[in-house]
C-alpha cells in the first residue's frame, strides 16, 4: 500500500515536473530567440529605409566599408544580395551563406523581411533580409548574420540549471512524499495487523494511535472491541467451566447408578435394559462432551498443563488401533499400518492419545464401508510424521479453512460437537507440532501429525 502511494504521488510530481521544465525550456528558448530576432528585424528595417538617404554605396571596397560604418550592427556580418538571393557584398569571411527558396525571394520582391535560422557546417546562425527600396523598386537587399553559439551556450545553461532544481525538487520531494505515505499507512498498517491477530482468536490487541481524524477512531474503536471480545470469552468460559463441573457429577452418577442396576442380581425386562442400554450410551457421550468443554476452555484459558515423559509413539498408536479395533471391524474397514520401529520422544501421553483417538475415530466415521484406513509412519532424525489417510467424502476447499476453528463442522454428524479438531489442534502446537489437513471432495482426507522429537525443532 504504501509503495502505491509514493509510486502514484511521485508520478503526478513527475509529470508536473516534466511539464514545467518543458514550458521552461521552450519559454526561455523562445525568449532569447524572439528577441535577438526582434532586434536585427528592427535594425535591419531601420538600414534599409535610410540606406536611400544615406547617400552610399557598395560598389567599391571603401565606399562598402562606409556602408558598414554607418549601418553595421556589433556581432553581425554585413551582407547586401540581389534580387535573385546571390552575394553581392559580404563582410563575413563564410564562404557559404542561407540560400533562398523561391517563396522567400517573392517575399522580398514584395518588400517583406524573412528570417532565417539555420545551421552551416556545425554553427547555428540567425539571419535577417529586408529588401532596399529605390524608386519603389527593391534590386537589392541587406542581410544581418549573427552567429548564435554564445546564445545557444547560455540557454544550455539556463536549462541545465532547471534540470538540475528540478532533480534536487524531484529528490525532495520523493523524501517528502515517503514521510507523508508512511505517516498515514503506519496507522493503517497498524489496525490491519491488529484486525488479522483478532481474525485468528487473539483479542489482546491494543491498537496505539493519536489520530484525530478516522484512522484514529477506528483504532480506538478496534481496541475497544478486543478488549469487549475478550471480556465476554472469559464470562462465557467461566460459564461453560462451571456448567461443565456441575454437569459432571450427576452425568457420573448417571452413569455409575444404570452400570449398577445393570449388574444387579434382579433380572430386568427386555424393554428396561434396553432404556439403561441407551441411558448409560448417552451418559457417556455426554461425559465426552464435558470432558471437551473443560479441555476447551483450559485452553483458552491457557490453563492447559502438559505431563512431559518419555513416550514410544509406536506404542502409543498401536495401543489406540486396538481400542478402537471393534469400531474398524463394525465397518469392515482395511487397516494399513505402516510404523518404524520405534519412535521415542517427550510427551503427555494422555493428550496425544486424546488427540490420535479423536483423528482415527473421525477417519473410521466418515470411511465408507469396506474402505481402506492407511496410518503412515515416517520420521526423520528430529521429527516424527503420523498421517492417517482414509476414503471418505472429503472437504471442500471453503470448509477446510476452518475445519479446525471451534464448534465448526464441515459434516454434521451424530455425536460429533465440533470440538474434536479444534482441541487436538490445540494440543498438538502445546506439544510444539503442527497439524496439517489435505482434502479434496471425493477424494478422501488425510491428516497429518507433525511432532518434534527434539521439542526445539519446529520452532
């Protein structure tokens, strides 16, 4: 943005520039040249009217030196001609002097001066004919040549001295012109940068400006946002936490009461076992949800606390297929697994745990049946890459910006409360790794996990 500015800014002084020392060069130009020519016209008006009255001659060198005498003019050559435009006398020691067109010679004939700029090997000469009237008949015409070298050099120099404060105005301008864009885009700038922070979830965002006009306000403005953003996340993670808390014990209850009733001696009727069957199914998947919303808002509340220890990854993925083997086989879906050896590193076994049930259980929910589940294993000397890759639906492109975000959900499905992605997300970067997931509509979807095995590696 800011180099726009200066690029459009300098190109209308540029132009305004270009523009004045074009009317500058031509003005002076024309200035010198008008007048030096308005000079000799005069002068040579003048000479021809009185050269009748003045009583001399050309014919012979003195009486042509008495003609030059009396009707020279100082850094001229002197120069009668005939009617036909040939040399009759010249005081000039050039040898080649203006030739006439026809058009100039009738104007002569008519009584008109021309004049005549023109260059003759390399020199640049001014020239100004008026015909000599006798007897209301012009034979002849007087002629002032001057050379124009010392003018020519002095215009030069006018213009090399405009083009010169024209550089110094242009470079000055451009500085001027630097401070000006970078004083309005910094602020600009500024609430951009602040505007992307709260775009991806930060709002302790605090936008400094002493604008007074709009920028300013809307700097405030933006702050004041953050700041109201941020007041109303923690109420509402204050009150999800204590929700949670107080949803927990009676769902355990719940739960703990239809495993009892269950396990009892007394025999239950079909329908009776049926409706624990279902009681203690949704009791636990609401746990599930608790269990999320507290982790949820830990997080967000940056209360989240990792149990470093050392940790076989292998293990630990091989422990979670087995888990989750009945739901594999419930879909008769092909499991591939493909692992090193061994893959050792920090880590909270319980989180990534959480977070490798979440991403197999998503596969497994959305592989269509009899599909083909592939976990891929590969590391290098500092880095461990775990993808899992299945045959469902995919995600288009729109969905999969946001996949991640909180509550967001690119497929609505039973049992899922859009929290899953969102927390394992979360989870992993607490580890100091990374989640990445590719997707294409009917192309299935793999996700992959990217783990430091040195946590300083992927910083």
């Amino acid at each position: 943005m800011k180099q726009q500015l200066v690029f459009r800014m300098m190109a209308v002084v540029t132009l305004v520039l270009l523009l004045l020392i074009s009317v500058l060069s031509y003005g002076t130009y024309r200035y010198y040249y008008e007048y030096e020519s308005d000079a000799l016209l005069s002068h040579a008006t003048t000479s021809a009217y009185l050269y009748p009255q003045a009583q001399v001659g050309f014919e012979t060198p003195s009486a042509f030196s008495v003609l030059v005498r009396t009707f020279g003019y100082p850094g001229t050559d002197l120069t009668i001609v005939d009617r036909s435009g040939s040399i009759v006398k010249t005081t000039g020691q050039r040898t080649k002097q203006a030739s006439f067109s026809q058009e100039q010679l009738d104007q002569l004939a008519a009584g008109e001066s021309i004049i005549q700029d023109y260059d003759v090997e390399d020199e640049h000469f001014l020239s100004v004919t008026t015909p000599i009237v006798t007897d209301d008949t012009s034979e002849f015409a007087i002629s002032f040549t001057r050379p124009l070298a010392d003018l020519d050099t002095l215009i030069r120099e006018i213009w090399m001295t405009v083009i010169t404060i024209s550089v110094l105005v242009w470079l000055i301008a451009l500085y001027t012109v630097i401070r000006i864009a970078d004083r309005f885009v910094r602020p600009i700038r500024d609430v951009i940068e602040a505007a992307d922070e709260m775009a991806q979830g930060d709002f302790d965002v605090t936008v400094d400006s002493n604008e007074k006009h709009e920028l300013g306000a809307l700097a405030r403005t933006l702050t004041y946002l953050g700041a109201k953003v941020q007041q109303h996340q923690s109420t509402r993670n204050e009150f999800l936490s204590s929700v949670s808390h107080e949803l927990r014990t009676p769902l355990t209850s719940i739960k703990g009461w239809t495993e009892t009733i269950r396990g009892g001696d007394e025999k239950l009727s079909e329908e009776t076992e049926l409706g624990l069957s279902i009681i203690h199914s949704e009791t636990e998947r609401m746990i599930g949800l608790v269990e999320q919303l507290l982790d949820y808002t830990k997080i967000e509340e940056s209360r989240l606390v990792l149990y470093r220890q050392e940790l076989d990854l292998v293990a630990l993925l091989r422990k979670v297929t087995v888990q989750l083997k009945q739901s594999i086989e419930d879909k008769h879906i092909t499991l591939i697994e493909r692992y090193p050896q061994k893959s050792v590193g920090l880590f909270d076994e319980n989180r990534l745990k959480q977070v490798f049930l979440n991403l197999l259980e998503n596969a497994i929910r959305f592989s269509p049946d009899g599909g083909t589940l592939t976990i891929r294993f590969v590391q290098s000397e500092r880095v461990a890459f775990i993808s899992i890759m299945d045959e469902g639906p995919g995600i288009s492109r729109e969905h999969l910006q946001r996949i991640t975000e909180m509550f967001y959900q690119a497929h609505v499905t039973k049992g899922s409360s859009g929290l899953g992605l969102a927390i394992s997300k979360e989870l992993i970067e607490a580890h100091e790794g990374k989640l990445v997931i590719e997707s294409d509509v009917g192309q299935g979807t793999t996700v992959t996990v990217l783990l430091p095995l040195d946590p300083s590696e992927l910083h």
